[in-house]
C-alpha cells in the first residue's frame, strides 16, 4: 500500500511540475442517423422475423388512421435497424402502404418535430 501511495505522489508530482490541470469533460455518444436502403450484404436468420412483422403490418393496418406502433428492441449490435430495413423494403409491404416514409428517432423523440421533419 505504501508502494502504490509513493508513485501516486509522483504522478501527482509530476503533474504539477508540468502545469496540468483536471478538467472534466462531458462526452456525448455519436448518434448516427438511419435511412431505408438496407446496407447489409445479407442477412442471415432474420426471415422469420422479416415474415411476422410484415404479416402483423399487412393483415392488422388497414387505413392510415390505424397505423401502429411495431417496436423493435434490444441491446445494440442486434441488427435491429436491419431488420427494420428489410420490412420497409418487403415487396409485400411496397404494395400494401403508399406512400411509406422512413424516420430516424433518436431518444430525445419529440412527435411533432418528427412530423415536420417529413
């Protein structure tokens, strides 16, 4: 314990033969924003999934007015933007919703901001 107190001492030492200063600095994740175009190459094992959400879009959404909202969660790295991707770009989704938009949603989610943003 003394050992490790002596070479905290000394780096404390140094830093005030150099002149340097703690400051706290406040990092903010990167947000990165999505669009619709799937970027993967392929996506292995996300079909079924694929199907589930297409078939709940198509056979439970009949007008606009009725539209829900389909979460997809899960910690990150999951391709949950992916597979978001590849419902939009589902054929059968194109021929069942005209027009279709894509929105990114980041976690400060203001609805009217969104709204005018499209």
């Amino acid at each position: 314990m003394k050992e490790m107190m002596e070479k905290l001492d000394a780096i404390a030492k140094e830093r005030m033969d150099f002149h340097l200063q703690e400051k706290l600095i406040e990092r903010q994740a990167a947000r990165r924003e999505t669009g619709s175009i799937l970027t993967e190459p392929q996506v292995y094992r996300r079909d079924k999934e694929e199907d589930e959400i297409v078939k709940i879009l198509i056979n439970y959404v009949s007008d606009a007015q009725q539209l829900p909202v389909l979460p997809i969660v899960g910690m990150g790295g999951l391709r949950k933007t992916t597979l978001a991707q590849m419902v939009f770009n589902d054929q059968r989704v194109i021929q069942h919703f005209d027009p279709k938009i894509w929105v990114c949603v980041s976690d400060n989610f203001e609805e009217k901001r969104l709204i005018k943003a499209c």
